[in-house]
C-alpha cells in the first residue's frame, strides 16, 4: 500500500476503519481510543516505514482489543 493510500479514518495494516476520533471533525476534540491502551512496539515495527505515524492501527491489528474490553463498564 503506497504511502499516498493511507486514509486517516482507516488502519494502515488491514484498510477496516480505525475509529480514530482524531481523524473524524465531528470528534476531533476528543482523546483516541489509543491514548488508553499499551500496543507492543513490535506490532508498530512490523509495519512497513512508509505506513507509520500516518493513521491510526484498527484495535485487531494494535492488537488491543482485549484491553478495551476490560476498560469498558459492564453492561446492565
């Protein structure tokens, strides 16, 4: 994937979307999904140079899908 193909609203690794509130004005004043989880280095290493720092990584790929879970209030 060139580095021109790289959307904002959508994860470098896979193309799904990202859910970056960052990347969308209606929420851009709001703190990412990111900013509250730990993502292995290792998993930003694996990804191509040209693809880093240009989007967010969907939580499947950050692979953080579990630390979101537990951060999130248990449903009545």
């Amino acid at each position: 994937m060139p580095d021109t193909d790289v959307k904002p609203d959508h994860c470098p690794a896979c193309g799904a979307r990202n859910d970056c509130s960052l990347a969308d004005p209606r929420t851009a004043d709001s703190e990412c999904w990111c900013y509250g989880v730990s993502i292995d280095p290792a998993v930003l290493e694996a990804l191509p140079a040209e693809l880093r720092d240009k989007a967010c990584l969907c939580p499947r790929c950050a692979q953080v899908e579990a630390q979101l879970q537990a951060g999130r209030p248990p449903i009545p």
